[in-house]
C-alpha cells in the first residue's frame, strides 16, 4: 500500500481502570502480578486506510473514541491491541495551546512549543513571520499569552501547527474555535494544505465540516466503528443514528392547573404517515393538542419552533406573532409547512405554549425524536433560499 | 520476534509491550535522544532556573546571594561559634571547617533538590505529556540540571569571593577533575529522577516519603559532620558502613577539588578512588533508572 498515509489495522485501547488508589498501588509494588484493575476499551478493532492527498472525517458522540484514536496516531498514548503505520510527518492540533505556557510571551511559546514538537531553533526562527503573520496577534507577540483571548491563543496554535509543513495533519474541532473570519482562515489554509496533496484528519463535531472538507469519513461509536465510507453517506447514517441523544431534554415541566400540551405529531402530507426523518423540501404538518384547565384564567398563544443541536433557533411559527387567534379552551391545531426548506440536519421541534401576551411560557414541549432532514443534494447551509442565477456581460463597471 | 522488529523498522507501531531487552536499547540510546533534544533541555532549564526569581527585583542576583549567605553562615558558626578547629591548621587555612560544611551543603543540595523535584515533575506536567508527543525522558532531567546549575553557580560565588578576599587559597589542578565528578553526579542523580519519577506517576506516597528517605539520608551523610576519628572519637566502628554511601564519596570529592585535599585529616583517601568508588554507583543507577522509566513511560499518559 504505497499510496497509504496512514494504515490502521485492529487498532484498540484500553484504559486501565482502579476503584480505589490502593489497587493501583498493590498492582504496581506486585510489578502488575495481582491485576486489580478493570479494562476500558475506549476504541476496539479499528481498521481503516487513509490515502495520501486524501482528507478523511472522523465523528461520532462524546466518549466515542475519537480523541483515543488521535491520540494514538499522534503518538500520546500506546495502542493496546492492533497497529498503525503512518507515512511522513505529523502535525497534530490535539487541543489549541496544548503546551503553552501562560506566563511566557508568544513568542516564546512559540520557541517552546515547536522544539516539544521537534522543530530545531533555526527552523521555527524561519518560520516565525509566517506564524505571527497568520495569527494576527500584532504587538501582542511578546505579552505573556495569560493576557491573550481564547481567540489569539487558538489562531497562535493553529498557525505553528500548520506552518511545520507536516505531511498528516491532525485537526481536532478546532474549526469550531474563534471569531467567522478566522474560521474561513482556517479552513482555507486547511484547503489549502488539501490541494497541495498533503493529508488530513479531521475530527469535528461539525458534520458540516466533515462534509463539507472530506471525501471519506469514519464513524465511531462507542470506541467501535460504526461506519467506514464516503462522507456525506456516513455523516447521514450518524445524523439519523444521533436523534436518540437529542431532544427530550428541551421540555420543561408542566405545573398543576396550567396550560400544558398533552402531545405533538409530525405527519408527511403526501401519505399522511408520522414521520421523525423526511427529504429536504418535503411538506409536513405538525399536530399539537393541549388541555387548559381555566380557559378564563389563563388566554393561550401557540408556538412551534425549530432548534439546532446547539439550541439556537432556527425557525419558528407562533400564533402571536401571525395574528391568528384561536379559543384557549382545550384542543388541537395543525401547522402546516409547505415544502420545508431546512436543509440536511436535525432539528428539535419544540412546542411551547405561552399566555395570551407571547410573554410566559406555561409550557414547553419537545418531540420526544428530532426531525432529521435528509439532504440528496450537497447544498449548504440550514435553510434552502429559493434562488436563481443570472448572468450578464460586464458592459461597465458597477455603479454605487 | 524478528518480524515484529522488521515491522516496527517499516514505521508500524503495534501493541507489543516494551520488553527487558527493549528497554535496555533504549536506555542506551537515552543520551543520543537526549541530545537531540538539547535546546528544549537548554530552554526548559532556563524557564525552570528564571521562574524562581521572576518578578523579583534582583532578578538575576538572587541565585548568588543565597549562596553567598550560605557560606557567611557556615563559616561564622563553625569557625567562629562552634570553634571546630582542627590540630595543625595553617594560619591561612582557618575556615576550613566552614569551607568543609558549605561545600558539603552544595554538594548535597545538588543532588537531593535535583530527585526530589524530579519526584513529581512527571505529575505536574502532566497536560503536556497527555497532549503532546514528546520524550518524557526531559522532564526529570530538565530538574535535574536546573539544580546542578544552582550548584554550580554556588561554587562559582565561592571560587571568586575566596580568591578575591583571599580567606582560602585558591584551588589548583584538582580543578581538573569537576568535569569528572559532575558528570558522574549527574549519571547517579538523573537515575534516581528516573526512578523515582516514573514511580510516583503509579504510586504518589512514592514523592511524600521520598523527602523522608532523603532527610535521613542527609543525616547519614557527612554534610555536617566530619567522619574521621579525630574529630568524632565514637565514628570508629561505623566508619565501612558509611563510606559505602555513595554521597560520601560525591561530597568528598567535591570537597577535595575545592579544599586542595587539606587538611589532611579531612582527607584520608585520594581523589581518584573515591570516584572510582561513586562510578558504579553512578552507572548503576543511570541504567536501573532508564530502564525502569523505559518500562513504564508508554503508561504515562493514561495515568498522570
């Protein structure tokens, strides 16, 4: 396999777990002969190839065994069982500002943390415009890094990482730290790197990265490999699988005597099934019913909402903000969504009744599952703006 | 195991555990590492030696005032105060009982800060161990030198102050022999650090009752004391046992650079052989503490 950069075969490892202190003392003074402690396999029997050139996706939940396994690979830790052969040099970004040292300036970390990564002194003095330049951290270079932003630290780390010229690099979510503009810096350099052949791992909770920046990916679950393919099929299957975690925990809970909703469905038009997953640019109709125990107390609004995984709203329909009264006796209504624009996703329908202002809440109800959306299309972004292109000849240069 | 090792020649890294053998190699190809490595080592030392006096006015004066107050106090109280004299001294060579005690002290100094700082530098860097990919091997030996700098700039302060106030004749060839008796300090001390710090990443009771063993250790030393017959008439029957402690021999060495082997009661052997006594110890403990570490290290970051 000579076009390998990186060939793993049965990869696994265990952590060695001790209840108490003592046993991992007794354990020690016996040289390991009386074995006290308990095996944790963070990852088992992982094999996968990655091309040279190639960049490739890892994801899956916490504790999965991603963070395991690229810590193996940059050679942190020591596989239990299995091997790993990786071809050229390595540039890990394991955690931003690993190895820096708060009381020192920038400059001197960057001394610092280039020799723990093998850089001789000349080499790092070479490269350390390139560095600066790229971090924008300006005259800040020589205040102790204590003074920094988490937004200069992490674009120091990342630029000595990137400027080592490694042949893999190792990114682990570090794409999701720091201001949109130093973000595109990023991922433009990690392109970058990718158009020059080099190879890259990329570990993100982000599956729009992963989608978006690989052509293969690998999906860990519990420290096993759960998918192993094209990126976009196996960021698919892993979103579908995730809508377990995601949720239920956005409800709050009803008090006695106030409004609450009893239930929610979501039904796809064409057929009328319920349905927790759909194609982008299907329509649906959400179901809602309530009950109110004091109609006269307590007049109600309705709303229905869309949330991200990181709880921010995406869209959201609320009966206040649309005019549309209704009875606030106990009963049911029916949203109706013509042809849905989220694009690939998952998304927390969340149902919330409010009092008659839009104000309080008395009541705030998740669907038990996420709705997953499923994109056939590699099209970006959350939602679909309906769009068209034109094209024209420059006649003369725009006008203000 | 020859495929293994032809596997592990072609870039593979499996699961093989380090063996006896393993370690052994590795612990001979430690220095080359470590050499390799060298401007980190510099740069470590230098933070860890700059960070004690950071934000101090003096700076960079402290190191040399310290021992400079050592020796005030030594050679006040045992010369002066305590009037440990010894029979037949020149005129000129009146301090010598606070020569002997100072020069003890640093020997001392350099040797037990450099173990037991080592004892928990593992531990204590234990984010970069588990972030970064790096020869732990670094971390104790960075502490190790950073004492034996201390040391040194002790009897640099020293050599100036007693050439420049003329209290104590100058030192002659024996001089020639500090790189000798430095780099076997340095063998015995980076294996015990060894040793002791890869230990307590496993078991830390093995850093509080190191500072215990040490203490008793220092008093079984003649830092303080002067283990001849003339001056302690009771030493006689302990006397083999303790010049088998190879610090006897370290801090004799060092005395007999610094104090031209006079007076001559204070030296009953040569320079030569005691070294040659101190270097199995030396190499011993570089090889048991390399070896040992090279068991272990790959566990490191699980555990720290």
């Amino acid at each position: 396999m000579d076009g390998a950069a990186l060939e793993v075969e049965g990869l696994g490892k265990a952590y060695r777990r001790y209840d108490r202190a003592f046993d991992r003392a007794l354990e020690f003074l016996t040289l390991g002969n009386a074995k006290r402690h308990r095996e944790f396999w963070a990852l088992r029997d992982a094999s996968f190839t990655v091309a040279r050139g190639e960049a490739f996706g890892i994801v899956g939940g916490n504790g999965a065994g991603k963070s395991t396994l690229l810590k193996l690979l940059a050679g942190t830790t020591h596989p239990s069982a299995g091997r790993f052969r990786l071809n050229g040099r390595l540039g890990a970004l394991l955690e931003l500002g690993a190895g820096f040292h708060l009381d020192l300036s920038g400059r001197e970390n960057l001394a610092l943390a280039g020799a723990l990564m093998g850089l001789s002194r000349s080499e790092i003095r070479a490269k350390e415009a390139e560095i600066l330049e790229f971090a924008e951290i300006g005259e800040f270079v020589d205040a102790p890094v204590r003074t920094y932003s988490t937004g200069m630290a992490v674009r120091l780390s990342f630029a000595l990482a990137t400027a080592i010229d490694p042949d893999v690099l190792i990114i682990d979510e570090v794409l999701a730290v720091g201001d949109v503009y130093f973000q595109k810096k990023c991922v433009d350099r990690v392109l970058d790197f990718k158009r020059s052949g080099k190879t890259i791992l990329l570990c993100s909770h982000s599956l729009y990265d992963v989608r978006n920046l690989c052509e293969r990916a690998l999906w860990l679950d519990h420290g096993r490999v759960s998918g192993l393919g094209d990126a976009t099929a196996v960021t698919n299957d892993y979103a579908t699988f995730e809508r377990e975690h995601a949720g239920a925990d956005a409800s709050s809970t009803p008090r006695p005597g106030l409004p609450r909703v009893l239930a929610a469905r979501i039904r796809r038009r064409r057929d009328g099934v319920e349905v927790h997953e759909i194609e982008a640019g299907e329509s649906i109709d959400i179901g809602v019913w309530w009950e109110n125990p004091e109609p006269t107390r307590h007049a109600l609004q309705l709303g229905i909402g869309f949330l991200r995984q990181d709880r921010t709203l995406v869209s959201a329909a609320a009966t206040h903000v649309d005019g549309a009264s209704f009875d606030a006796r106990s009963g049911s209504a029916t949203l109706e969504l013509e042809q849905l624009p989220l694009l690939a996703g998952q998304f927390t329908v969340l149902v919330v009744l409010f009092d008659g202002d839009g104000v309080h809440r008395h009541h705030e109800y998740a669907l038990d599952r996420p709705l997953t959306v499923r994109a056939r299309t590699k099209e970006l972004g959350l939602v679909r703006v309906p769009h068209r292109w034109r094209f024209a000849p420059l006649e003369a240069p725009p006008k203000r | 195991m020859d495929a293994t090792r032809e596997a592990r020649e072609r870039g593979w890294v499996d699961a093989r555990p380090v063996g006896l053998v393993d370690a052994l190699v590795s612990c001979v190809r430690l220095p080359r590492v470590l050499f390799e490595r060298r401007e980190l080592l510099i740069a470590g030392v230098r933070r860890d030696l700059g960070a004690r006096f950071s934000g101090t006015v003096l700076g960079r004066v402290w190191p040399l005032v310290s021992p400079l107050l050592l020796f005030g106090v030594y050679y006040f109280l045992f010369t002066r105060i305590f009037g440990f004299r010894l029979e037949g001294l020149d005129p000129e060579r009146r301090g010598a009982m606070g020569v002997y005690m100072f020069v003890g002290a640093l020997a001392w100094t350099g040797f037990a800060e450099g173990v037991t700082r080592a004892s928990t530098v593992l531990v204590e860097n234990g984010t970069l161990i588990k972030k970064l990919a790096f020869p732990s091997e670094l971390l104790p030996l960075q502490v190790v030198l950073a004492s034996a700098v201390t040391q040194l700039i002790g009897f640099g302060v020293f050599a100036v102050v007693a050439t420049v106030a003329s209290f104590w004749p100058a030192p002659g060839v024996a001089l020639l022999w500090i790189p000798v008796i430095l780099a076997l300090q340095l063998a015995f001390t980076y294996g015990l650090a060894l040793l002791v710090s890869a230990a307590n990443v496993f078991l830390r009771d093995v850093a509080s009752g190191l500072s215990l063993v040490m203490t008793v250790w220092m008093f079984a030393t003649p830092v303080f004391w002067m283990p001849v017959r003339e001056v302690l008439p009771a030493i006689g029957p302990w006397l083999p046992w303790i010049e088998r402690n190879p610090l006897y021999s370290l801090c004799y060495a060092w005395r007999a650079v610094w104090m031209s082997s006079a007076p001559t009661v204070a030296f009953p052997h040569t320079i030569g052989s005691e070294l040659l006594a101190f270097a199995p110890w030396a190499v011993g403990a570089y090889v048991v503490g390399a070896t040992c570490f090279a068991l272990v290290k790959r566990r490191f970051a699980d555990e720290v």
